[in-house]
C-alpha cells in the first residue's frame, strides 16, 4: 500500500507544481523543484497545458516600445 501512494504522490507533483505556477504561487525554480522534474521536462509539461513561463505585467508596453525605439 505504501508504494501505491509514494507512486501517486509522485506522479501527481507536476500537476500539481504546474497548478501552483499558473496560479502564480509558485515561482518556475520552486515549482520545477516541487514537480521533481529537471528544469526543461518541467517546462515542457508546462507547455502541455498551455501554461506560458513569462508573464507580461504592467511594464511590458513600455517595455516593447524602448526595445522596438532601439532597436530601429
């Protein structure tokens, strides 16, 4: 029985470190760490649910206008 839950309770910890990182609980370290999985394999079952590892935020615009400005 012992075995049983341990294999549950690990194969559950990436859905529920993905959970916890789109609901912004998380940071990506701590819930990659979390899921047990390595940095890329997390990300990649991240994507698998449609969850984006960068979040825009307030200062995104002004952001993508200084870059676009210097970058022409």
């Amino acid at each position: 029985m012992d075995k049983t839950f341990n294999d549950t309770t690990l194969s559950s910890r990436p859905a529920l470190a993905a959970s916890l990182f789109r609901d912004g609980l998380m940071s990506l370290g701590k819930a990659t760490q979390f899921s047990g999985l390595s940095m890329s394999a997390f990300i990649t079952h991240l994507a698998s649910f449609g969850i984006e590892i960068a979040r825009p935020d307030e200062t995104t615009a002004h952001e993508t206008q200084d870059l676009s400005a210097w970058l022409s």
